[in-house]
C-alpha cells in the first residue's frame, strides 16, 4: 500500500512524500533542505532514507531545496529535459547537476516495485509535468500547476485510489485581490493555475473512476481559503453522489498547524 504525506502545499514551498514498504521518494522539494529534513523526521523517515526526487517543473516553489539535498546527499533528481535545461543553464546549480536523470513525458521509470509515468501539465514553465504511481496494490497521481485539465491529465489520473489536485484560487477572491493585474491574468490563463471551480467541476470524475481519497493542493495564500476550496468540491462530490470518498486539504506545511 502506498503511504501519501503532504510535507509542503502551496505558493511558498511543496513537497510530497511518497512510502511503499521500504521505498520512500520525494515528489519536488520546494523548501529549505534543513525543513525537508525536519519535515521527514517528523514523520518517522529521514533523508537518508529517500531513493530519488520527482520534479514536475523549476518554478523556485518546486526546487528550492533540491541543491542543497544533492551537495549533501547525493540524491538522484528526476526532472523533464526542459526544466533540467532551465534550472542548469548558466552554470547554475552545479551539484543539482550531477543528479539529474532525465525523466520526459511518457517516459516509464520503475523504482523497485514502483512504476513512474510523468505526463504533461499546461503551466507557464519550460517544462511541468504531473506523476503517477502504480504498485501491485495501488496507484496515485499527482497533478497541481495546471491551467486547465486536459485530456491526458484525465487518462493519467483515472483509476488512482489517491489523487493530489490543484484546487489553487477562489475566482472572486484573485480578481478582487491585490495582485497586478498581469499576475491575475496570468494565473487565470490556461497556463496558470486551477480554480475552485474547475476543481470541483472534475473532481466528480476522479471519485467515478475510481478515486478513494482526494487532496486538494497548492491553494493560494491570498487568493483562496482551505474551506473555500473543501467546501466546492465536497459539494460537488455530493451532488454527484460520492459521499463516502475521502477529502482532504494539504496543509501549507506539515511542521506547524496552518493549512
């Protein structure tokens, strides 16, 4: 069975831990090494314990910590050609450099007796990606920093029992919020980032096709609430008569008590 732990959810930071008996990894690492570390112990794992770090795209919310995590760990980065060119480029992160193993979209990775598939996500990256992660007795995908869901976000998803899902902005909250106006724009395109409502509009079909327990993920700060976005897709999932699926809110970090 797999075991799903949030770390970091949201504009500042994000991290997922992801257990399968005695194999553990990281999707991103998007805060300080020294709070990926605290982060672990709190859960009963240490760094020294994680096999490899998924990346879905370099947006400095998704890395941050991952230079520090490969010069004292040495800890294998899998990352899309694109966002490894992006986050190399100039000599950057030099340590980050000699860890990276190129992993694109469509491209199958097994970890032990985990099977990988990174798919597309429409976002304004160079490259962003979504996972999914199946072992013989379960299956989970991960999809957040996406401006729309599109076709093969749906195919990759369906049939998970664990889903993470963007549910980033309360529409209202972002348009009458102070953010520029370019910002604003930015995130409501279809490179941006995923609404409440087009959340809650998709969510149905995860429970459907056969999602146990749903996590809405990266909500904005300043744009949104944790029971702004609970409450669209819990009703969503009632109306459609899904009442016994599980829902939860990542919280914004797993070391203090804020969602």
């Amino acid at each position: 069975m797999l075991e799903i732990t949030p770390l970091f959810s949201g504009s500042s930071g994000n991290s997922i831990h992801i257990k399968h008996e005695k194999t553990e990894l990281l999707i991103d690492a998007g805060v300080s090494c020294r709070s990926i570390c605290n982060a672990l112990s709190k859960i009963g794992s240490s760094v020294e314990k994680i096999s490899c770090v998924l990346v879905t795209h370099e947006h400095s919310d998704h890395i941050t910590g991952l230079e520090m995590l490969c010069k004292k760990y040495h800890i294998p980065v899998y990352v899309n050609v694109a966002s490894a060119k992006s986050i190399t480029s100039g000599g950057r992160n030099p340590y980050l450099s000699s860890c990276i193993k190129i992993l694109d979209p469509g491209t199958e990775l097994y970890l032990n007796d985990l099977h990988i598939l990174p798919f597309r996500t429409p976002h304004d990256a160079s490259g962003s990606v979504g996972y999914r992660i199946n072992c013989d007795d379960d299956s989970f995908s991960y999809a957040t920093d996406m401006g729309y869901v599109t076709r093969e976000i749906a195919r990759c998803v369906f049939g998970s029992k664990t889903v993470i899902f963007e549910s980033n902005h309360d529409i209202e909250m972002l348009k009458n919020g102070v953010y520029p106006e370019h910002l604003k724009a930015r995130i409501l395109s279809d490179r941006g980032h995923l609404s409440n409502d087009a959340c809650s509009k998709f969510i149905p079909h995860l429970a459907e096709n056969g999602a146990e327990r749903i996590i809405l993920a990266h909500l904005s700060k300043d744009n949104n609430t944790p029971q702004k976005a609970f409450e669209a897709s819990q009703e969503a999932l009632k109306n459609a008569g899904f009442c016994d699926v599980c829902l939860e809110i990542a919280r914004r970090s797993i070391l203090d008590d804020e969602t």
